[in-house]
C-alpha cells in the first residue's frame, strides 16, 4: 500500500515538472517574440521630432473597432504617449 501511494506521488510529481517546463517554455517564446521587436539601444531609436507628423495609421480600440489617429490628432493638439505593456 505504501508503495503504490509512493509511485502515484511520484507520478503527480512527474508530471507537473513536466507541465511547468512545457509551460515556461512556451511563456518565454513568447516573451522572446514580443522582445524581437524591441531596440536594444537608445541609439536604434528613431522618435518622432518636435513638428514631425505622425504617420497615418488606423489602430485598434479596446472594443476592435478601427480608430484613425491621423483624423483624432488633426481636430486640436495632442500629446501622444505610449506606453510598453506586456499585458
């Protein structure tokens, strides 16, 4: 009896040390994937520059629905922040 709950301890033990090497392999693809695009230095950074435009782009709300940044900025003046998330 004391062998048997042994093995099917050891059993569970397996096979969540095999579950959380899958799943933290999996988490740092992605992580690896969203770093790709990410400068390495201050130096490969290209801003926009005080009176430079902003390029047209539509993005995407929180809902999906497409949002014109060109026609949102060109009605007053905006200061446009962005912030990096990783959510």
């Amino acid at each position: 009896m004391i062998k048997r709950a042994r093995r099917c301890a050891t059993g569970w033990v397996v096979l969540l040390l095999i579950l959380s090497v899958g799943w933290s392999q999996g988490d740092g693809e992605r992580s690896h994937h969203r770093a790709a695009a990410i400068p390495n230095s201050a130096h490969e950074i290209c801003p926009l520059l005080v009176g430079e435009r902003v390029p047209s782009v539509t993005l995407k709300t929180v809902d999906g629905r497409p949002f014109d940044l060109s026609a949102a900025i060109a009605r007053k003046p905006t200061v446009l922040i962005f912030y990096r998330g990783g959510w």
